[in-house]
C-alpha cells in the first residue's frame, strides 16, 4: 500500500505488551505548519493497541488541507503539494477517526502541545467534538523530560559523574558549568550529530567556542523573548499578536501606529532596537 493512501483494519506488527484497562490510540500528525488553529492536517497515523489484546490496528492518511503548506514544515516533512492534491479534504475522514478512537485514552511524543491540540480542532471543525477531559493521555516526550532531567545537577552528574552538592548557589553552578562543557567536549569528541531528519552535521562539538556557538543556536530566534523570528527567508517576523507570521516591515509600511504600539508597551529594550532600525530602514526606503 502507498505511504499516503488510506489504510483502514490494517494489523500492526509492532507487538508490544501494554498493561491496559482501556484502549489506548498512539498518532501523530503532519501539519501545514505550527499554528494548532490555523494550520491544518496533511497526514494523520494512528495505532490503537485493545485492552483485551489481540494485534494493534493502524489506520493512516494523507490529506488535502485546502490551505497551503508552509515552506518550513515542507523542510521537515517532505509532503509536497502535489502529493496531496487529489486526496480528500479532512472532514472525509473525520467520522471514521472519530469513531477509530472512540473512548480510548490517547498517547504521541509532543502530542499534548501539538497533535492532541490540532486534531481536536480539526475534528471539531467537521462536526465532531472530541472529549479529551474524560481520557488519560501519554505523551511519551514527558516522560523523557521528567527521567532524563536537564538540570544542571543533573548534566553534572552525567558529564562529570560528581554530585552537585551547592546547587543554586551562584558561584557553584558556575563552577559546575565549566566543568560540565569540559565534560561535554571530551564526551562528544569526534561524534557526529543526526538530527530529526537525517542531515549530518560532522562532530560538532569541539573545543572550539565559535564551532559550539553555530552548532546550538538557532538562526530563526530574533530576540531572547522570542518575540520576533525569522522565516524560512531569514525576513524578520512577528511571532506574537494579530500580525503573526507577516513580515516586520511589510506591517509597518502599512500600520505605522503598530510601531509606536510597540514603543509605548512592555516589550523588552532588545525588541524596541530591532523595530526601530526596521521602521528606520521602512522610511528611509519611502
């Protein structure tokens, strides 16, 4: 059967032997892009493990938004428009999805924050209001976070393999913290880094500030407050509010009072910098 058709009773060979009282369903979703409200389905998988045993059953499908998808989420997914342009629109699945998962409790990686969110207000839109306040819901990206802390006790633990015993004073952690890079470049010497999709980034970490510095940041986060971003472009966004997603200086071309909003709030002073060599910029080119 093809990736992106519609597969309906199909049995799972993933055997794995929950303790269950109830009927769990495991999915994830591809999206258009991020924004759980605007954003829309392009292809949905789902594994309903019964709690009186018996193989798992997957369901899969791939869907027409009706909306395009954004560059960004293209990058991450590789579903192209034309993969999905003759497939149908989500309120034909709705019912069956619906029904698929019927009261079973409800588990993905990340799922609370995005999957959950996003399907529920797909389903809603078709008609189909989904309770999610009655059902148990594992996102197994938790339970990474909660057993593999990323305190620095803990990254003092493991890269250094010593206790932490004056944590949260100052002078301590940052002693700790020193210790903990060194550690962290001696670990990681010669290892590559794979990232989510594949793409190899070779030995990254080095004794080499610069080298760590382009590694972990990220080129998309404009201000510490993240108020604003940059697209798939490198344009400067808004990442707040009703101009979300427009281009910085596009908005103030035509709202210049949006500007001095800004100005008169409680943004932070790396904010007001930015906008004010962009309106700078914005009527210098006017």
């Amino acid at each position: 059967m093809d990736l992106f058709e519609a597969s309906s009773d199909k049995k799972s060979e993933l055997m794995v032997d929950f303790v269950l009282d109830r009927d769990i369903v495991f999915f994830d979703i591809e999206s258009t892009g991020l924004n759980v409200l605007k954003d829309r389905i392009i292809q949905i998988a789902l594994i309903k493990y019964k709690k009186d045993g018996g193989a798992p059953e997957e369901r899969e499908y791939l869907v027409n938004p009706l909306i395009p998808i954004s560059a960004e989420a293209m990058a991450v997914h590789g579903i192209t428009p034309d993969k999905i342009k003759d497939q149908p629109p989500f309120p034909e699945y709705a019912k069956d999805i619906y029904d698929f998962i019927g009261d079973s409790d409800l588990g993905g990686y990340n799922s609370d924050r995005f999957d959950l969110p996003m399907l529920t207000e797909e389903l809603f839109r078709a008609g189909y209001d989904m309770d999610v306040e009655n059902r148990r819901t594992i996102d197994v990206q938790k339970i990474f976070y909660k057993m593999e802390p990323r305190t620095l006790k803990a990254a003092f633990k493991v890269f250094c393999n010593k206790e932490l015993e004056d944590a949260h004073d100052a002078l301590a952690d940052v002693r700790a913290t020193v210790e903990v890079l060194a550690g962290q470049i001696s670990k990681y010497d010669g290892v590559d880094y794979v990232d989510g999709d594949g793409f190899v980034t070779k030995a990254p970490i080095k004794n080499d500030m610069q080298a760590i510095h382009e590694f972990i940041s990220d080129y998309k986060v404009v201000d510490f407050t993240q108020r604003l971003r940059r697209d798939h472009k490198g344009e400067i966004i808004f990442n707040f509010g009703k101009y979300t997603n427009q281009k910085v200086s596009d908005v103030f071309k035509r709202d210049k009072n949006y500007y001095h909003w800004i100005m008169q709030k409680d943004f932070s002073s790396q904010v007001k910098k930015i906008v004010k060599k962009i309106m700078e910029d914005v009527q210098a080119a006017q």
